[in-house]
C-alpha cells in the first residue's frame, strides 16, 4: 500500500509536466483563487484545447484515429491532477466529449462521426445536451418534446418543445436532444433521440437567471424545428437506450462539488473573533463540526485514491466512487452556511470586497442549493446506491405500461 | 497509485473470514454475552492464537510472524465483524503496540514472544471515573516501584495478566506495567454496556510496577499508543458497521408491509444508501489509517484521529439504523443486532471518546494551518 506510481504511469506523468510546463499558461503565484475563477472567456478555452488535441491531450482515453491517445483511464487522471496546477482557462467541453460525441460516436454513421469528431476534440466546436424539461429532471423519460415526420412525405422530422437547465446552450454549436416520437406507446418506449444544430433559426436559447445571481443554464425552445431523418441516433422510438449511453458518463462529467472547504472554514475561524473575544475557533461546537467535515473530505480524498488504484490495476472502479457528490454538495452547503453564522450579524454581506475571502462562503451558500440537484438529486443518488450498489428493488412504477399520452400530468 | 490492500493481505482477510465464520457465529459470541461466569472466549482465544494473529506484527527474533501493520489491519477487520469475544484488542492492538513501541530490549525480550504464544492477556489501565482523564485528575501514583491506585472500567481488567497503567511518579504522569497475578492487584468485574468484552475494576496496593518508556511522557506515549490502536479499532469498526449493512439489507428484502418488501420503499433504501456511504468515508479513512501505522509516517496522529472519528460515526449509524430496520423483532434479545449495537459503543469508547478524538485532530489541523 502506496500512494506512488508505478514506473509506467511515472514516465507518463513526468511526460505531461514537461508538456505543461511547455505549453500552459505559467503557474499561479501567491494567493490561489477561493472561487477557482480561472475562466478567461472562450476564446481562451478554445486555444487551450487545440493545443491538448495537437499532443493527443484532449481526449486521451480515445483511440488514436479519433484524436485521442489510445491511453488508458489512470492518464487521463494523471492528466487532470497535473492540470490542475496550472490556471488553466474553463473547459467547456466536458459535456460534449464526455457525453454528447461519445454518444453520436455510438450510434452514427461513419460520415457524421468523421463531420464531428475531429471539431469537437480540437475545441472548435461545443456540444450540449438537451434531456431535462420542465415537466422532468430526475425523471428524463418523461420528456414532452414532440418530434413528429414531417407531412411533406421526406422523411424529416419536426421538433417542438422546450428543454430547461441546459449547460452551455448558448455557446454551444450542436446539440443532441431526446423526443417523444410515440404518446401512444409507455415512456421508455416512444422517444427517439437526434443530434441538432443549436444555431438553426427554429432553436431559441435563454439563459435561465439562478437564484445564485448567476446564468450558466439556459431555457431552449423549439419552434417547428426541422431535422433530416439522417439526424437520427439510434432507431425511432429507442431513444432511452441511446440516453442511457449518454448519461452513463455523466456522474463522472458532474463530479464533486468544490466551493469553500474544512481549510478555508479553519483560516476564517482563526481570524473571526468569536464568543469571549476570542478567536471563533476556540468555540468546541465548531470544532466538532471542523473535524466531521475533515473526515468527510479525507473520506472522500482516500475514497478518489481506492477508484484510481483500481484504475491503475486496470481493474473497474468498485461502486464506491459513487458517493462523492452526496457527500460533497451537502458539506458544501452546510460547511457554507456555518462560516457566514460564524460572522454573526455581518455574515449577511454579500460583498465580495468586505466579506471573507471574498465572499467565498456566501457565493458557496448560494450555489450549493444547486449541487445538490445537479447531475442527481441527493435523492435520486441515494435511489441509485440502493438499487445498482446494494441491490434493493426499484420503485414500484405506475407509469410503467400506460400510454405516454395517458400519463397523469399534473402541472 | 497502490492505495490498496495487496493479494497477499486479501488472501489472509479471507482465509480469517472462513475461520471465524466457522469458529465464532454468534451463538459463541451470545454463551460470553449470556453467561456472567464467563468473560471471554477461551476456545477462540487459543484458536486465534494457533493462528498465529496474536504475534501476526510482532518480529519474528520474538517468536512473532513478523507480518506488516496491514495484515493486522485485515484480521482486525474480521474480528469486528465477527463480534468476536476476546480481549485481541487489549493484548495486541495495546499491549504488543506499546511495548513494541517504547519498550526496553528487556521487557520486549520478555513480553513479546509470551504476547505471541497466548500466554499474555493485556489490559490498558487508564480511566478512573466518569470523564476525561487528564494530568490533572490522574490519582493513581507510583513511589519507589510501588502502585497505588483505582483503575476503571478496565477492559479485560478481569482476564488480564498484564496491565499498562498510567500513574503519576514525583508528579511526573509515566506508563507502567503491573503483573496482575501479583496479590497486590486485586480486579473486580464490573457490569458493562457490552458484555462481551468484559470491564473490571483493578485496585493496586503497593503493586510492584515497572515503567515503559521515559518519565514523564505518560500522556505522549499514551497518545501514541492510542493513535496505533485507534487504526486498528478502525477496521474492527469497519468490519462491524458493513455486517450491520448486510443484515439490514437482508432483513429489508425478506421482510413485506403493505404487500411488498420493505426494502422496496425510499425510506428504507435511502437509510441503507446513508449507511453505505458513511461504511465507505470511514473505509476510505481507515485505509489511510494503515498506510500511516504501517509505515509510521508523520500524518499517523492525523490519519488516525480521522479514521477512528469515521469508523466511530459508521459504526454508531450503522448498529442504530439496523435495529431500526429490523423494526420491533430487531429490539429482541434473540436478535443479533444489539450484539453490533454493543460493541459499537465499546470500540467508541475504549481509546477515547469521538469528542475527544476530535478536539486532538481539530488541535492538529489548527497547528499545520498556523505553521502554513
């Protein structure tokens, strides 16, 4: 038992050093960013995934035909923890690559793999994923999107509807959306799946306005879009299989949530005069708490390292890495909300030029809300742990063998 | 990246598996819990030491196997599960550690190899009354070679032939093992919330005593030993926590209300789901635990503190919520579940309270970040 690399994955990650070094943009000094605000706009992103896809850096678990480097899962990870040190600008295409190519690489023909592919891996092009409506989020096979043929006798297909909490619509180029081709058949059974072009005039995008203050999500709209038969993943009214390849990446893709952690939480207690003038952490109710989510986080840190060993035996991660977000956006949201009492009466101010750390613990405050529902709610997870990890049966479904047309709504 | 037990150690974790499924169900366990005669397991205890576990980390030049603190940490694992009833904890996680640890060529030459053979039962004599024992309110003294003082609850006090007591000398608080054979010992049993490890009352009356490690350091050493047994104590909680895990699944797929099985409903599901999270941080935990005791890194006393927090909380929710799983039957005697229920609270308790183990890391934790 060791935390070091073997000679191979040694040899790869002092190759990726020296190619960061290189190549990234020069490493922070000083003071790291609380909020981790490293995004210098897309122009930035786009630039810097050129040059990863030029070394085979973009996608390296791809094949080398696809522009990947036909290496292997611990790469890839070796990778990120070497990026990681560099201020390297956001990457808005982990959504594409992670879900949307890999699923278009899955179910299209050979021209349209090769039309996209290569774009998307160079960063030249951005992808998102329309599932969530909003009649359903944890409950995607309840889309209403219609695609219907067109009447013209072509073949084509007509898209109406709306899809919501959609990441990176606005910027994206294309898109793959999942649509009720049959109410007359269950829900799993009457959607099909298409890729579209996010900039065709019968897409409108806006951008939803988060309770956080911020905008990452939009609203998309779909008004008599008209798609070729050949935009089509997968066959007609299959398209939960073709979702459920799609959204097999996805808790890796969402990840963990970060925001202000148990050091950032110790920091501001030394300096924040607490109940008898002195330091707030001398105060034994908040020590215990600093001390639960240490363990937490050590939990889930050691938790990351039992699903990299696994990976670098070549082995399947166990279902253990599934318990990270649960953990995490939880933490994050009551870690949060313990710093900014900690202020007593000033915790209210949200400015990032009087609160601590700039305001660190109130934007985590606001955005954790949304942690916890992102990429599975804390709910659907724990279903998730229930059912695939520990086996207990599925929800006694209702809607299972009823007509999509016959469903109760509600509102 | 090898954050991982190696083939070898699972070999050995489940070979330990196989043997205490066949030489500790819990109809053994329950003769020790249902019977006020008999404080241990005397048959296992000597099974367990034909196996050679009792000497599994102690050096081979003391007739031990000379195993790793990893192999110790996969058999602890099974021991926790296994509610077994012996005092493998007090003799080897404590006693060996300790001497181990600080002990002169004399005392190892002479513990060790009886530590191995099954000849030692060891008892940590450290509390004397309700609360935290600190330098302040330590009573017991040592003077002249001589120990007086009341020591309790002393875990395995009643079976144990050595005991490793914290006593004060000149004032100085200082570590010092007593011969409990000696007449000048005398133990008590004392009624515990988990009868299967049994608790005593040891009262010392110009007990010839000799000291481990330098005077004075009673506290550091203490605190060293206890970092060491706080890993250990870890997997044993581990192994006990995901047995409660598998019982309640069981019970939840076997058991219907209202037409089906309990275990189809969110409340029973997400309950199990939060006790298979809070099994995995304490796992994870404990696993860096072992790599610290093992190779007796400087983030031991960190890695400890946490890995006994996490294994004290999983082990807690995890005995709790199987009872509550199990619903009314769960709350019988029959049933196994109070036997995790019991032993939870006495691996919580044995090395410190998880209040205090926090206080000890959170200190840690502030002295890294003012040195940062």
């Amino acid at each position: 038992m060791d935390f070091k690399d073997t000679p191979e994955e040694a040899a790869y990650r002092q190759q990726v050093r020296e190619w960061l070094a290189a190549n990234a943009p020069k490493k922070r000094e000083g003071e790291p960013d609380p909020l981790g605000e490293s995004s210098d706009g897309l122009a930035a992103s786009k630039a810097w995934q050129a040059k990863k896809a030029a070394a085979g850096y973009a996608c390296i678990t791809w094949p080398k035909e696809w522009g990947g480097q036909g290496g292997n899962p611990i790469q890839q990870v070796i990778f990120g923890q070497e990026e990681s040190a560099y201020p390297t600008p956001g990457n808005p295409f982990q959504i594409g690559l992670g879900m949307c190519v890999p699923t278009v690489m899955t179910f299209a023909d050979e021209d349209t793999k090769k039309r996209f592919v290569g774009p998307a891996i160079r960063g030249e092009e951005i992808w998102c994923q329309l599932f969530s409506e909003p009649s359903g989020g944890s409950d995607v096979a309840g889309a209403r999107t219609r695609a219907e043929r067109a009447p013209d006798g072509s073949g084509d297909w007509i898209i109406n509807g709306q899809k919501v909490w959609t990441t990176g619509a606005q910027f994206s180029d294309f898109g793959i959306v999942i649509c009720r081709t049959n109410p007359d058949a269950p829900k799993h059974k009457g959607m099909t799946m298409f890729w579209i072009d996010m900039k065709d005039p019968g897409v409108e995008v806006r951008p939803i306005h988060q309770m956080s203050g911020g905008s990452g999500f939009n609203e998309v709209f779909f008004t008599d879009l008209r798609v070729k038969d050949s935009q089509r993943l997968g066959a007609v009214d299959d398209g939960w299989r073709v979702s459920l390849v799609t959204l097999m990446n996805e808790r890796l893709a969402v990840g963990g949530a970060s925001g202000a952690g148990w050091s950032a939480f110790l920091e501001s207690a030394r300096q924040t005069p607490g109940l008898d003038g002195g330091a707030a952490i001398k105060d034994q109710a908040l020590r215990e708490k600093l001390a639960d989510w240490y363990v937490q986080a050590e939990g889930l840190k050691h938790t990351r390292n039992r699903t990299m060993t696994a990976l670098s035996k070549g082995e399947t991660p166990g279902p253990e890495s599934s318990i990270g977000k649960i953990i995490s956006a939880v933490q994050m949201q009551e870690l949060a909300n313990s710093a900014v009492e900690m202020l007593d009466q000033y915790g209210i101010i949200n400015d990032p030029s009087l609160a601590p750390l700039r305001g660190a613990f109130q934007a985590s405050l606001m955005s954790a809300p949304g942690m916890r529902i992102a990429g599975g709610t804390d709910e659907i997870l724990r279903n998730i742990i229930a059912e695939r990890v520990l086996g207990l049966p599925g929800d006694i479904r209702v809607d299972k063998d009823v007509a999509f047309k016959d469903l109760p709504t509600g509102r | 990246m090898n954050f991982d037990f190696s083939d070898d150690q699972k070999f050995l974790k489940n070979e330990a598996r196989k043997f205490l499924e066949a030489q500790c169900p819990t109809s053994r366990v329950r003769k020790v819990l249902d019977e006020d005669a008999k404080s241990y397991d005397e048959d296992l205890w000597k099974a367990v030491g034909e196996q050679g576990w009792l000497g599994a980390a102690i050096p081979e030049e003391y007739n031990g196997l000379g195993l790793g603190r990893l192999e110790l940490c996969v058999i602890a694992e099974e021991l926790g599960r296994a509610v077994a009833p012996i005092p493998f904890a007090s003799t080897v996680y404590f006693l060996a550690e300790a001497i181990m640890l600080a002990g002169s060529e004399e005392q190892k030459a002479y513990l060790l190899p009886r530590i191995a053979a099954g000849e030692v039962i060891g008892a940590m004599a450290v509390s004397e009354g309700p609360g935290v024992t600190t330098a302040s309110t330590l009573q017991a003294t040592v003077e002249g070679g001589k120990l007086n003082g009341v020591k309790l609850p002393v875990t395995d006090g009643d079976i144990a032939n050595v005991a490793l007591v914290l006593a004060k000398e000149n004032g100085k608080p200082g570590l010092y093992l007593a011969d409990l054979t000696d007449p000048s010992a005398t133990c008590e049993a004392l009624k515990t919330l988990d009868p299967t490890r049994d608790a005593a009352r040891l009262t010392f009356k110009d007990a010839p005593v000799r000291r481990l490690g330098e005077a004075g350091q009673g506290f550091e050493l203490l605190e060293q030993i206890n970092d060491r047994a706080a890993v250990l104590l870890a997997f044993e909680q581990c192994g006990g926590a995901d047995r409660c895990l598998e019982m309640a699944k069981s019970y939840a797929l076997e058991r219907y209300a209202f037409g089906r099985v309990i275990g189809s409903y969110q409340a029973i599901k997400h309950k199990l789901a939060d006790i298979y999270v809070k099994n995995e941080l304490a796992r994870s935990n404990a696993y860096y635990g072992a790599w610290a005791l093992n190779t007796d890194a400087p983030e031991l006393p960190v890695a400890a503190s946490a890995a006994r927090i996490a294994g004290s909380e999983a082990y807690w929710f995890a005995s709790k919520e199987n009872i509550q799983t199990h619903g009314g039957i769960g709350f019988t005697w029959e049933m196994d579940c109070h036997l995790h229920y019991r032993r939870s609270r006495q691996l919580s308790l044995v090395a410190g309270a998880p209040r205090v183990w926090k206080e000890r890391l959170v200190s840690q934790l502030e002295r890294r970040n003012a040195a940062a």
